[in-house]
C-alpha cells in the first residue's frame, strides 16, 4: 500500500522505476544460474581421465588401459590405449583432452610384454580390471553400462583392482 500511495504522489515514473527495479533483482539469480551451469558443462568442454590401478602381482611387464565410449565398447582399435610402466604395483593411465559424456575403462597387465590379453582356451590368464567395479559374467564381458561413469569436470578418476 505504501508503494501505491508512493506511486499516486510522485507520478507514474516512480511506479516504472520501482517495477523494473523487482524485474531486474528476480532476473540477477536466473542469469547467474543459468550462466554458471553453461560454464560448467557447455558444449565441447573437454577435461582428464586418469585411471588409477592397483594389485598387480608383480611389476613385470606394462599396465594397458584403454578409454571407450559405448560405441566402440571393448572392440580393437576403438578405444584410446595407454600403456605404462608400473611401479610399486601400481600404474596410472592419463587421458587428455577428453569431451565430457559417458565413458568405461578396460585394463590388463601385460605381463610378458605382448602387447595382447592372453587366455587358456578363453579363461583369462592376465589380470584385469574395469571402471565403475564391473565385473564378467559367465565368462562374458561386462557390459558398457555396467562399467560406464560419467565424466563432465576438469578431472575425472577412476580407481580399478586388477583381479
């Protein structure tokens, strides 16, 4: 009532004012919202993966990982690859510049140094790892969704157990 009465004594100017003076303080809260939530997963954000594997039996041979999205789940030359050296056994694979979105990890130690994941008659007979916990069923992969984590900041981690 009293911004009416404020309103009749000064003129239809101090009403304009006083409406555009609410319209910009409700406005202040959705700008800056909406502007750090851009800021924070706007398209084409990039950040790092680094996924940190521990339990390695010996420190013979190289840690492979390898970064998949679904689309190239667990299939030759679809992932990014990393191998590394490993010490006190533990190794990191680093991945830069990866776009934010949903991601899984594969990992093995290569321990003769291959190059490749060996299995008896397709038991595996190196250990393994994937991101999220995942684990083979019957004798099949895990699939994209249950190793898949999110990655959408400036660093993401991943922490996997060789078995």
């Amino acid at each position: 009532m009293r911004t009416v009465a404020l309103a009749r004594s000064s003129g239809d100017a101090t009403l304009a004012s006083l409406s555009m003076m609410k319209l910009i303080v409700a406005m202040v809260p959705v700008v800056l919202l909406t502007t750090f939530a851009a800021a924070e997963t706007g398209p084409g954000d990039v950040g790092s993966v680094r996924v940190q594997m521990s339990g390695f039996a010996s420190e013979a041979g190289v840690a492979v990982c390898a970064l998949f999205t679904k689309d190239g789940w667990l299939q030759t030359g679809k992932g990014q690859a990393r191998r590394v050296a490993i010490r006190d056994h533990r190794a990191a694979c680093d991945f830069a510049s990866v776009p934010y979105g949903s991601y899984a990890v594969a990992a093995y130690h290569d321990e003769d140094g291959d190059g490749e994941f060996d299995r008896r008659l397709g038991v595996p007979v190196e250990d393994y790892c994937f991101s999220n916990g995942a684990t083979p069923r019957r004798l099949k992969p895990p699939t994209f969704e249950a190793a898949k984590f999110e990655h959408g900041r400036a660093e993401t981690r991943q922490v996997c157990e060789l078995r």
